[in-house]
C-alpha cells in the first residue's frame, strides 16, 4: 500500500506499514493499547488505540490497514472518553493492590491509568477473586490480573506453537486459562515464559525463589555458590538503566559479592564443558551414523517440548546436562569432597535468563547423594529484585572478576546465550579436534529459505561436510521438525532454543518492548565471545584440568555419569481415561493409550480388535478395558497395560495371542 | 461403593464401547479440509450427553489442536455441557412469550420438589437435569417445558411437577 495519510493534521507516507497504529507511532504519537505486540497477529481486543477517522468513524487502528486518503484523529474529547471508559471497565474486576504488585512499575495497566489521570471508578467490582495458580515450578498466573488482551494465548500458539492457554467462557465470565482450567503443572506447558514477557500487567509472572536463597546466605552452615548465565551479563544492567546489550559481568560479580556469596562463577565455564562432551557424542554418532540429527539438550523448555510432544526424538536428543546442572553437579559430586564438605553443606544458586531451568533444576534425576544438584534457580530479573532489595547502588560498583576454576570460559562458552552459539562451539570444538589445528574462522549461517528462525551452515570435514542447523522458538522447531520427517531438510546437529534469538530474551530477562532489544543483547554476546583470546574449550586450562582431575576424557563412564542424562516422555494433560468396556465384576484390567502418539500409531485399532476379542470370548463381565491418556512410553507406542504388565508396540496381528496368554488364561 | 456412585457411572457401563467407536466414527466424519469443531463436538455431546473432559481430550489430539483451545469452544456455547446430564433432560422454555407466562414459576416448583438449586441442577441419582433454554420457537404453547424431545405446552407448575413424578415413579418401578 503506497499514498499518504494524515494524522493529526500531519501529513504522512504509507511505507507498506501492515496497520494504522504502526504508521500512528512513527508519527511520534504513542498510542496506547494492550493486546497490541511487536510480534504477534493483529488481535483488536483491548480497543485503546481506536482512533477516528473522517469518513469511517471509530475504528481500532491495530487492526485496520493504512488506505491512501485517510484522515485520522488520535486524540478527540469523545476518543478521551471512550479509552477512559474501557480504563474504567478494566479497573473495575482488576485486583488494584497496586503496592504489592510484582508488576507495579512496569505495568501497562498502571502506567496507562496514570497517564489517563483516572482518579476514580464509577463500576462496583462484580466477581469474587479466583485462586492463583502458584503449583508450576516456572510461573504464577494470576487471573485477578488479567485484562484479556490475548497476547500470552497469542503467544504459546503462535510463537511456540503449543497453545497451552485459550479464552474459556464467554461474555462477563470470559478467562484466560489452560485446558479444564487445570494448572500450569498439569498441562503441556514447557515454562519458557514468553507469557510473562507478553503481558502487560502481572497475570503471568516468574516463580520467584529469592527466599529460599536469603536463606541460605543467612545460614552459617552453608556454603553458598552462584553460578551466572551467559545471556545474564547482558540484560541485567537494563534493570539499572543500562543500555540493552552492554555487558556488565563486573559489576554482577562484585554485587553477587556484597550479596555474600562465598563463590562465585560462570557457567560459561560450564558450557565449555558442554561444549566438550557433546562434541563427542555428536562425534561417534555423525561416524557411526546413529540417532542423527542429534539435537541439542541444553534449552530445558526444548527438552520438556520435546518429551510433551516428539518421544520419537528423545533418542535423537543429547544426552548432555544443560550446562548450569553440569556445574552444579560437579559442585556436588567433586568439589564438596575435596573441600571436606557433603553435598547438602553446599547451596548451589544459578542466575538464568530463563523460567524453564527452575523446573529443570527440580528433575529427580539431577540430584547427588538426595541433595539437587541446583539448590535454586533466580531469574535476571530476581538477581536484580536482590540487588535493589539489598540497597546496592548497581551503577557505582567496581568491577570484580569470577573465582577460580569454574570462572573462566572460552569465547564458545561465553555465546550459549544466544541462537546459534551452542552450534558454534561444537564447530570449533569438532574441528580441533579433527584437524588438530585451532579454528581460525566462525561458519556464516545462512537463513533457510521459508523456514523462519532456522538457519543453517555446512562444515566440510575430510571428503564429507556436516550440516548443521539452528532454530529458535518452538514452532519454528516443530515446522523444521515436520520437514526433516519428510526429507525436506537434513542434517547432522540441530540447536533448538525455545526462546525468540535464544537465552538473550529467555522468560526470566528484564522485559522488552522491541525486537532492538534482543538485537543489542545478542551483539553484546557476540563482542563477549571475541574479547576472549581462547575461542575454543580445548584451549580452555581449567576444563582440561576438570577433565585430569575428575572426568578422565569427554565421554568416559564417570563424564557419562555425572554429565549425562535420560529423557521420558511426558504426558499432555493429567489423568483421564475413556471407559470402553466396564465389567460388572472386573477380573483383568486393560488400558489402551490414546494419547497422541500411540494414537497416530493406532492405539484405536488396537481397542476396536480387544473389544471384538472381549466380546467374541463373552467375557465383558470380566474383562475392563479403558482408552487411557498417555502411559509415558510414546516412542513406543501403541501402549497396552493388562493387569499393571505394560507392553509396547502392540499391533493388532499380536493381539489374539497376546489376549489368549494374558487375559483368558488367567480367568480360567 | 456407595449406591449413589454406582448409579451414576452405570450409563457409561453399558454404552462405554459403543459410545467410543461412535466418537471416533464422528471424528473420522469429519476430518479433512471441512472439519468443524462445532459440530463433532454437538455430535459427540448427542451421544455422550455431556462432553467428558477426557472426550475433549481426545477430540483434540485427533484433530491437532491444542486441549485448551477444544475446551475454550466448549464452554464459549450454551449449549456445551462438561457435566454429566441426568438421564432425563427437563427443559423449561424462558424466551419472552414464555417468561411472561410465568414460565419461571414451573421452574421453581420443580427446584422445590426435587431440591434442586443454581449450580447443582441434576438430581443426585442422575435420573432429572433441569435447565432453562431462550426460546425453543413453540411461543404459542407458551409456556413450554420439553423432556428428552417431547414437547409440553401450556404447563402449569402443579402439571409440570406430575410429570416428572410420573416418570421418576416409572424409572422406580423398572429397577
């Protein structure tokens, strides 16, 4: 669309802007609006930026498209009192205690309020307040806090292609929630917290743990050790006024200090060690031609995704621990011994970018003699909450350096934070030690055409190469993993991060409002990773020395042990089952799973044939069969429970005999 | 068990195998380019009664939508029940020619007698589900009252309440 448009008596060029309100902000007039998002569909809900125009009248201007000839007013006495009307109605059912909002500050709801200067609410509040949903160990949702702007259903189907929220209800009683209004922990939800960075006022908001880390600093009998995320040094100095993107690793250190942390270190370090052991394994996969693509394990809203949604991947998957439980498992298996301590003398903290590593850091599996491996996980934003609280005046610290030796990391480890760094340090790693030279140069990535967010680079090794791809946010992962089923696309290592360009805009970093933001942080990474005169991890003396020390070489049973992990898959929604056959007097019990998978792999099949088979051998008085959501073994499926006994792969060619052995032998 | 529950869980003992392979045959209906979530869920509720949460479930995995979206749509239409209805379903018409024959009045009588408050309108042993409907289109019957597709017209409450005692008799009898 070409031709101009006048705005306030301004006239203005139309410059292929998608809406109204688009080409209304370039014209320097902030228009306000809720469920508007830099990088969501147009959703029209919240009406505040209606505008008026000449021959049209009222209209939202997010949601109509810019026409040559229009003349638009933003700012009428009857446009006034309709945004304060909508303000009003807003207020009226949102619970207003302002003071202990974890928002307050940074709300749309409150700033607009302000702004509007509505000092009173004509409205009675109409409904009672609902319970909040504290049970996820990533986020709280709070629908007293909701306005319905949409933008975190949006934003789960959409950008991540889950949609774990939706409206539900209608009119006056309209709410956002997951399916059944179940909890976030009993859902598919994979805590990455892009909710929270789309809401406008504190619906969605991290789980915070900052108590339990008072705590333990304030607990003589601990020995409390921080570790840093890459993408933390630059986003954190954002919630002191810094500028997006500038790096503020001294200063965090030196605060983590006066907060009374007793060590403190970079998990960078421990990503060189990522770095070192998935390099290995990706090695004698790519040689041996097994389970490839190998996808990259180190985004734990990715590796929940996965379990959710592929079980058929999870043998693809790395085995490797995302880097921050590598650390914190070294911390606890190794280090606490040869300091004389156990591993429940130890509290070990991580500071992420990220909502879903607080659910990682709570798997069973991730834990050393009882003790977790991580004792807990604080978001940027929580460090910062820390700092305030504390009374640190974050501008006027003197730079301070990491302790020794889980400090200091190579530049590959310093860029994990960020699409696209996990793969180029398995790159430079892979190539050391292939060629045994060090690598000289970074592999370009290359966007791949119609795949949004995935990019790909090829590294030539001997006569072959290795195809190499990333993607970042989970729908753009889900469409390349559609495509690599089909043979679209193909390649060796996929880096999947769940989060729009990475860790950079993780669920747990101050919020933004633009995709320059996230543009600056990423910068900010990449100038960290050439600061550093060690590129590569090999190069790195202290993984060496971990390596000598406790780990023998990457890939050895002890590395395997404690790097290392398994996957499970993961059910969608919690227990539910769809009675088929119910016997009076039950004496065998059968389950049949239909959940996704077993049921693209024909789970129904399998029930029409025991049915027949039930009822062929008159035993429906005696014989439960149940469709069941989900046994939790996907990948291989269909799933079959007789009497507690599972079986997996069930076809119905083996089903009479299976029946004949399990069921009628045992009832006559 | 206690008596109650076993009341309430028999419909599907005897139907749980047909009403599956129904629900499947409805999804299967209506799969392709066309598919409407809408009417596999009014279908799904023809047979079921009520839409089951696992039901939904289950609608949604085989169409690929996500669970809260399927129950988003569920409880957007009136018409949609996620509780299990009573096997008789009395319907009272409360559309304007209806109200202003004092429809509201067949409706409370019938709370009266069956004990029967807002937010708990079947009866405990799953026999009555009464619900009110905005306009059935029978306006010169007014006022109406419809029990599992039969239509009464011109109720009084007294009648009304006869009915349903007739037909609990009835269900007493049989058992």
């Amino acid at each position: 669309m070409s031709g101009t448009i006048t705005i306030d008596q301004k006239q203005l060029p139309i410059n292929g802007e998608d809406n109204l309100l688009e080409l209304i902000r370039k014209a320097s007039v902030d228009l306000p609006a809720f469920c508007y998002h830099f990088e969501l569909s147009d959703f029209g809900a919240c009406r505040m930026c209606i505008v008026e125009e000449e021959k049209m009248g009222f209209i939202a201007s997010c949601s109509t498209p810019p026409a040559d000839g229009m003349v638009i007013r933003t700012t009428t006495p009857r446009l006034q009192r309709m945004r304060r009307t909508i303000l009003e109605l807003l207020l009226a059912d949102h619970d207003r205690d302002c003071t202990i909002c974890e928002r307050s500050g940074q709300c749309r709801l409150q700033e607009l309020t302000l702004r509007f200067g509505i000092d009173n609410i004509r409205f009675g509040k109409d409904i009672e307040a609902l319970p909040r949903d504290e049970l996820s160990a990533s986020l709280v949702r709070d629908p007293n806090k909701c306005v319905l702007c949409g933008n975190c259903v949006r934003n789960c189907s959409e950008i991540q292609g889950i949609g774990v929220l939706d409206f539900a209800y209608r009119g006056a009683r309209v709410r956002v929630m997951p399916a059944f209004g179940k909890s976030l922990a009993e859902v598919e939800c994979v805590g990455c917290g892009q909710c929270i960075q789309a809401c406008p006022t504190a619906a969605l908001t991290i789980k915070f743990e900052i108590d339990s880390v008072w705590a333990a600093l304030s607990d003589p009998h601990k020995r409390v050790i921080v570790q840093t995320a890459p993408a933390v040094r630059v986003a954190l100095g954002e919630e002191f006024a810094g500028k997006a993107g500038a790096i503020s690793t001294g200063k965090m250190v030196a605060a983590l200090r006066r907060l009374g942390f007793h060590e403190v270190y970079d998990t960078c370090f421990a990503a060189d060690l990522t770095a070192m052991e998935e390099t290995a394994e990706f090695l004698h996969r790519f040689e041996k031609g097994e389970n490839l693509p190998q996808f990259t394990s180190c985004c734990p809203a990715w590796v929940k995704y996965a379990e959710h949604f592929h079980s058929e991947l999870l043998d693809q998957l790395s085995t490797c621990r995302s880097p921050h439980q590598m650390l914190g498992a070294l911390l606890k298996k190794f280090y606490a011994r040869e300091q004389g301590l156990s591993p429940q003398d130890i509290f070990v903290v991580s500071v992420m970018p990220c909502t879903a590593k607080k659910f990682e850091a709570k798997r069973p599996e991730f834990t050393t003699e009882g003790s977790p491996d991580v004792d807990a996980v604080i978001s940027t934003h929580e460090l910062a909450r820390m700092i305030r609280e504390m009374g640190i005046v974050f501008e006027e610290l003197e730079d301070d350096s990491y302790d020794l030796p889980f400090g200091f990391a190579s530049g590959a480890g310093t860029i994990f934070g960020y699409s696209g760094g996990v793969s180029t340090a398995v790159i430079r790693t892979a190539i050391y030690k292939l060629s045994g030279k060090r690598p000289a140069v970074d592999f370009a990535f290359t966007p791949v055409e119609g795949f949004p967010n995935v990019n790909e680079t090829i590294v030539p090794v001997g006569d072959g190469a290795i195809r190499i791809a990333t993607v970042h946010t989970l729908g753009a992962a889900k469409k390349l993993i559609a495509a690599l089923r089909t043979g679209e696309l193909s390649y060796h290592l996929v880096e999947v991060m769940a989060c729009p360009g990475g860790c950079i805009s993780g669920g747990g970093q101050p919020l933004i409002s633009d995709a320059q933001a996230r543009h600056e942080r990423a910068q900010g990474m990449r100038g960290a990773d050439k600061l550093q005169q060690i590129r590569a991890p090999q190069d790195n003396l202290f993984i060496k020395e971990v390596y000598q020390r406790w780990l023998e070489q990457p890939g050895s049973d002890v590395a395997h042990r404690t790097l290392h992990t398994g996957y499970t898959s993961r059910r969608r929604v919690f227990g539910q089952f769809i009675p088929v056959v119910a016997a009076e007097r039950p004496v065998v019990d059968i389950k049949v799973c239909v959940g996704t998978s077993c049921h693209l792999r024909g789970s129904y099949g399998v029930i029409q044939e025991l049915a027949a088979l039930i009822e062929k051998q008159q035993l429906t008085d005696r014989v439960n069969l149940e469709a069941t959501f989900c046994l939790e073994q996907c990948d291989r499926g269909p799933s079959v429970v007789i009497d507690g006994h599972l079986l997996e792969g069930v076809s119905e060619e083996r089903l009479p005999a299976i029946f004949e052995e399990m069921v009628v032998k045992n009832l006559v | 068990m206690s008596t109650e529950q076993q009341i309430q869980v028999s419909p599907s003992r005897r139907n749980g195998q047909r009403q599956f392979f129904r629900l499947n045959e409805i999804i299967a209906e209506q799969t392709g380019a066309n598919r409407s979530l809408i009417a596999i869920l009014q279908a799904v509720q023809e047979e079921y009664r009520y839409l089951p949460e696992e039901v939904l479930t289950y609608i949604a995995t085989a169409l690929d939508l996500s669970p809260a979206t399927v129950f988003g749509v569920a409880t957007f239409f009136a018409q949609f029940s996620l509780e299990p209805k009573g096997h008789y379903l009395v319907t009272i018409c409360d559309g304007t020619a209806c109200h202003v024959k004092r429809s509201m009045s067949v409706y409370d009588a019938i709370c009266r007698k069956y004990d029967l408050t807002e937010g708990r309108l079947t009866t405990p042993d799953m026999l009555f589900t009464l619900e009110t409907v905005a306009c059935v289109g029978a306006c010169g019957l007014a006022p109406v009252m419809i029990i599992n597709g039969k239509t009464y017209g011109q109720i009084s409450p007294e009648a009304a309440v006869a009915i349903v005692d007739k037909l609990a008799n009835r269900e007493e009898k049989e058992e």
